[in-house]
C-alpha cells in the first residue's frame, strides 16, 4: 500500500488519511482477484561421497 497509495503524499490531518486509506482499500477490492498461492517443487539431493557429520 505504502508504494503504490501513499508514497509522495502529504496529510494535514489524521482524520484525512484515514479517508485516503478508505478510498484506496474499497478501490482495491473492487478489482482485486483472488490470490492462488503456489510452491516449487523440492528436488532432494543425494549425499553420496560426501561425509556428514
């Protein structure tokens, strides 16, 4: 939020921030879609030859 709404801006009160951060998260979730998370694939790797200790 802070790069993509706040930064640059400049408030004289609290009470107008809050507005500003109002306007931003209805906005945001009028376009937002939903977020799918997703994971690689961990490839394990053998030790042979090597000592563990």
């Amino acid at each position: 939020m802070q790069g993509q709404s706040l930064s640059g801006t400049s408030f004289t009160s609290l009470k107008q921030l809050q507005e500003h951060i109002d306007a931003y998260v209805n906005a945001y979730n009028e376009k937002a879609d939903p977020f799918v998370w997703t994971k690689k694939k961990v490839r394990q790797r053998r030790f042979t030859g090597r000592r563990i200790t």
